[in-house]
C-alpha cells in the first residue's frame, strides 16, 4: 500500500487488498446513475488486470470519499478518446504497461468529502504517473451542463474554459490544474453531456 497524499483532512493512497473494492462499489453506487455506474464484475476485472490503477481517499476517520481508476495507454494531445474503447469497455483489459501515459477511466467524489479531495485525487493520479514514468495523465472530463445550453459546443467549451460558464464536471478539473485538448465526439452515452466530452491532460513533471 502505497500513500500518495496524507493532510489533516484527506488521505489518498492504493487499496491493501481487493476486498477494500466493497468501499468503492458502494461510493460509486451512491454517487453514479444506475446506468453508469461501474459494475461489480468490472471492478475486480479492473483490479486483476491493473491494481496499482486505483486510488482510494479516505477521510483521516476511515470514511471512504473519493475513487480513481486509471491504467497506462499511449496518448498525445488531440488524439481523441473513445472512453469504451480505451477502458476496455470498462473494465482495464487495454491497459499497456509500456504506454507513454496514464488514462484515467474513472473518478468519484461523495458530495460530503472534504474540500480539496478532487484535486488531491489529481495530484495523487500525478505522482502515480510519474513513479511509473509516464509523460501525461489525461482522460476525459464529461460536460454534464452542456444539455442547458442553448449554443454549439465549441462555444460552450470555450467558455467553461474561459471562466464564463460553469460545468459541473470541466470547471472542477480544470480548477484542479487540468488544461483542456480536443473536443470528444462520442465519448459515452451520456445524455447530459449530449455524448461529448473533451480532453484534459497534465505533464507529469508540470
Ligand atoms: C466530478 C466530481 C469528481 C467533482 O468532485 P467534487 O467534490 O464535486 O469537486 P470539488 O467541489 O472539490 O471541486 C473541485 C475543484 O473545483 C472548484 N470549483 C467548484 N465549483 C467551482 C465553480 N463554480 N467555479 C470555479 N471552481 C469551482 C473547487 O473549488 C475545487 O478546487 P479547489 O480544490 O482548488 O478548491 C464529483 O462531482 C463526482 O464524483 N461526480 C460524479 C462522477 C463524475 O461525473 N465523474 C467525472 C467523470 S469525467
């Protein structure tokens, strides 16, 4: 066990064992719509096929509040993701030890986790990339306020980039230090996000 993060407030570290995947199955079914909420049986696939990819936070009295998956896969800027192509439909079987980044398939917070835990979650996902020597973290962010949105989603974008609009998924990684790459067509089925999603990235020696 491995701990990436340790403050007052949050501690964000690997599983000890793949029984801790009962705490993450009962997060993400408390946080995730039914229908996109990871599956019991993709959680252990994920675990058998790369346990070092999950992170767990954990408040400093054993609540769990935050999850990470992510696995290595090669990535530049602008190549485009297809989230159930790069994940393995979800389950990690793509995930290529010799790969030039690390791809984060999923991230989690429960609404009453410590301020901050996101970006600790990021910074952890970071430190994780760098052990293993990758040159970016990135994935996907979803754009769950786009379907409030009345304009086309290059504007949109720019302007959750920009600070104008609010998204509730973009505007919180890109407060965590993300930057934003291309836009995804087809991303997942995700009606809130009318299926789009884009790029975020970070170097790992930024
Ligand atoms: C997306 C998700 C992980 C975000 O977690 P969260 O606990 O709501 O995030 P936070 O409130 O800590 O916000 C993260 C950062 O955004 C900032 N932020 C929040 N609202 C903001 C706003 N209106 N304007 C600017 N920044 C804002 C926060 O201040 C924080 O930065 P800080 O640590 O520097 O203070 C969480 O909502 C979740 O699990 N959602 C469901 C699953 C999901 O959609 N995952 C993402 C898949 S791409």
């Amino acid at each position: 066990m491995t701990i990436f993060i340790k403050n007052e407030a949050i501690i964000i570290r690997s599983l000890t064992s793949e029984d801790e995947l009962e705490k993450l199955m009962t997060l993400e079914n408390q946080v995730w719509p039914a229908d996109l909420a990871c599956s019991k049986e993709n959680f252990h696939l994920r675990y058998n096929y790369f346990k070092d990819g999950f992170l767990i936070a954990v408040t400093p009295n054993g609540k769990t509040v935050g999850s990470f998956y992510g696995i290595f896969y090669d990535y530049y800027i602008g190549r485009g993701i297809n989230w159930h192509i790069d994940s393995g439909d979800g389950t990690g079987s793509s995930h290529s030890p010799n790969a030039n980044s690390m791809f984060g398939i999923s991230i989690t917070c429960s609404k009453d986790a410590p301020e901050g835990t996101m970006r600790s979650i990021v910074e952890a996902w970071k430190l994780l990339g760098k052990k293993f020597n990758k040159k970016y973290i990135y994935g996907g962010s979803r754009l769950c306020g786009f379907h409030q949105y009345q304009g086309s989603i290059e504007d949109y974008v720019k302007g959750v980039s920009s600070g104008k609009l609010f998204d509730p998924v973009l505007t919180k990684w890109l407060a965590c230090g993300m930057k934003p790459g291309a836009i995804i067509k087809n991303y997942f089925e995700d009606p809130e996000s009318k299926n789009y999603g884009v790029e975020i990235y970070l170097e790992c020696d930024s």
